[in-house]
C-alpha cells in the first residue's frame, strides 16, 4: 500500500498514478462482457487496469490526508486527484459503466475525504437522466454491496434509497434473495438503528417492511440481530428502537398465515441471543413467534442464551425449551447441546415455579422418547 512511501514522494507517486490512468483496459467490449457477468452472478463488477488505476487514485488522496504536514480541508489540496475523479464522471471522456461503479465503491470514503465535493459531484455520480441510467445502476449497485452506509448521510442518497425500495418486488416467487435486495435490507437496518431514517408514516423503514416480501423482511430482522455484537455494549436508543421495529413487523403480521410465518423463529432467534434485550421481553418475544409458526428451531446461539438467562426466568426458559423439543427438533442436536439443555431443566426442576418443575419433567420425557436419555438423572437428583 501507499503509507509505507514517505511523503517525499507525493509527486513521484502522483506521476505512476496518472500515467496508469490511461490504460485502455476496460474497452468497451470489455466493460460490456464484465457487466454482463456481474449481471448474471448477481455481483460486483470488475474494473480492469484502469479501474484498478482509478482505485490507486482514490487511495492517494487518502494517504495524501492522512500524511501532509498541514491539515485536511478537501480535494482543493490534491487538485491533481480531484481533476481526474471529475474527468472520469463524464460519459464522453469514461464511458466505462464498470468505472462507474468505484464511485459507488468508495462513495462513503469520497465523502469522507471532501463531503461538499461529493455533493456537488452527486448528480454525476447517481445521475438521474434516463439515458445514463446505466451509469447511475453500477454506482448504486456498488454502494449498496461494497460499503456500509454513514451516520449523516446525506439527503440525496436517501432519495435513492427510497427509489431502490420502490423498486423491491412484493413477491420474490420463492426464488433466493439476490445479493441486492439484501444489501439493500442491511444499510436499511444500519440507517434505522442509527437514527437516520424512521418508522411510522412515510418512514423510509416502514416504507421497506411494508413492500418487502415476507423473506426479505425476515432477513433484515435476522441481519439486525447477527450484528448487534455483545448485547451488553448496544446502546439503549438503539435497543428501544430495535424493539419498535420487532413490534411493527409482528403487527403487520397479525393476518399472516402459519405457513407465511414460518421464517420468524429463525429472524428472532439472533435477538434473542444477542442478550441486548430485557430477558423477559426477548423471551416471550420469541414463545410467540413459535407459536404463530408452529416451528421451533433448536439453534446452539439461542440455546446457549437460554441456559444464562434459565435462573433468572425458569419458566420461560423451560417453556422455550419444550417448544424446540415438541416442534419435532432433532435429538442430536439437544444432545450436542447437552450442558446448556441441562443448564435450563436444573433452573426449573430446582426452581419454586410448579408450572417449570412440571415443563422440565415434559422435556425429560420427551427427550427420552427421542432416544436421549441422558437427561433421565436430572429428574432423578431433584
């Protein structure tokens, strides 16, 4: 990378850069054949020796920030950058949609590096004419799958996110989520935990809930839980927020078929074991939607959850505990699990809730009749 060269260099490295910034590759044959491919494997572009050039480009400008002796106020101190990204923005001098694409790459560290620029450049960036929609498709398509979005983002971008989420089939036909479309989810999430966009009426997050197919949505509600990292570290704004979420995506919901519920448990689930919820809360939040399901997965994550919160809540705790056995779960996996299940049938057998000591003898039971008898000494020591 650039930050092993000295500062020194800057106008030496500038004039490789800028020489590299010719190369033909990609032709048009070339941007067309790569567009295509992405297009049928559902991902990012590649780019080619000028592409890569273009990246170098962009990475400069970065070390040139981040090593000049004064400091940073813009691309007004490394104009040589600025003009070739702003030359590489008109279709007549890079009519390469795969160099397009970069920009969408990098948008997030373009605004970070000079946030007025990009906002001047936006236009160009996403263009709006239809005639240069490809244009603005590569970028996008690129933000979307490449970046994660910013806190303060700005205004322009959330009209194309409200664009991208008209644009999201009610109905996927069964076939797999594309990589877009969930992408799309996952900066919606972020943007919602962060504050930046909303429930409620015109709310971007609403807006995308109510248009997303019900696998879609589940996917962003499973995406929120996997990344909430150690629960106890979640701020409580966000945590409130993420419970408002939940609780309008069960409540448009309401009418939904069994059978229409039944990826619910498994979007739940990693709230659940994120431990960033009041206990009581996450776990009745997830008996219910067992329930509406008829399905409970006996996923490890939760599981493991399970046995942390049993002492505390040896009821719920039993009784998520019985769903996952009862719904048919295979025997090897509570065996596979056999400290965590033992974890939660001590805190009900040993518990003063007649209603947990009465679920956990269920469990045994059940368990045994599935061939895992090893929890027979449970109820046998209470």
């Amino acid at each position: 990378g650039l930050a092993c060269f000295p500062y020194a260099l800057r106008e030496s490295l500038w004039t490789v850069l800028d020489s590299l910034m010719s190369d033909i590759d990609p032709t048009p044959a070339q941007d067309e054949e790569r567009l295509a491919r992405a297009s049928k494997d559902g991902r990012p572009v590649q780019h080619g020796a000028r592409g890569r050039a273009l990246r170098m480009v962009i990475r400069y400008v970065t070390w040139v920030k981040t090593h000049m002796p004064v400091p940073w106020t813009g691309f007004g101190q490394s104009p040589e950058a600025e003009v070739v990204l702003r030359e590489h923005l008109d279709p007549s001098r890079e009519s390469a949609v795969t160099i397009r694409a970069l920009y969408g790459e990098h948008l997030v560290l373009l605004l970070w590096l000079d946030r007025a620029w990009v906002e001047d450049n936006i236009e160009r960036i996403l263009p709006e004419a239809k005639v240069l929609h490809r244009y603005r498709d590569a970028a996008w398509s690129a933000y979307l799958q490449l970046s994660r979005p910013m806190r303060g983002i700005p205004e322009r971008l959330l009209l194309e996110y409200r664009r991208a989420i008209d644009e999201v089939p009610k109905d996927d036909g069964g076939t797999e989520l594309s990589p877009l479309r969930e992408a799309l989810a996952a900066h919606l999430v972020f943007l919602y935990a962060w504050g930046e966009i909303h429930l409620g009426h015109d709310g971007l997050m609403t807006r995308f809930m109510e248009r997303a197919s019900l696998r879609l949505g589940a996917y962003a509600i499973r995406f929120a839980g996997r990344n909430l990292g150690d629960g106890n570290k979640v701020p409580a704004a966000v945590v409130t927020r993420l419970q408002d979420l939940w609780l309008s995506r069960k409540a448009g919901l309401a009418v939904a078929s069994v059978a229409e519920h039944r990826h619910e448990p498994s979007s739940f689930g990693p709230w659940f074991a994120s431990g960033a919820f009041p206990s009581e809360w996450a776990a009745d939040e997830l008996l219910a939607a067992y329930e509406r399901a008829e399905a409970a997965p006996a996923d490890y994550a939760v599981l493991k959850r399970l046995a942390s919160v049993a002492p505390e809540i040896p009821g719920r705790a039993a009784e998520i505990l019985r769903k996952m056995v009862s719904f048919g779960a295979d025997a090897l996996q509570f065996s596979a699990c056999r400290e965590e299940v033992e974890a939660v049938l001590r805190s009900a057998l040993h518990g003063a809730d007649p209603s947990a000591t009465s679920a956990a003898r269920e469990i045994i039971n059940r368990l045994a009749a599935k061939g895992c008898v090893e929890f027979r000494s449970l109820e046998e020591s209470s």
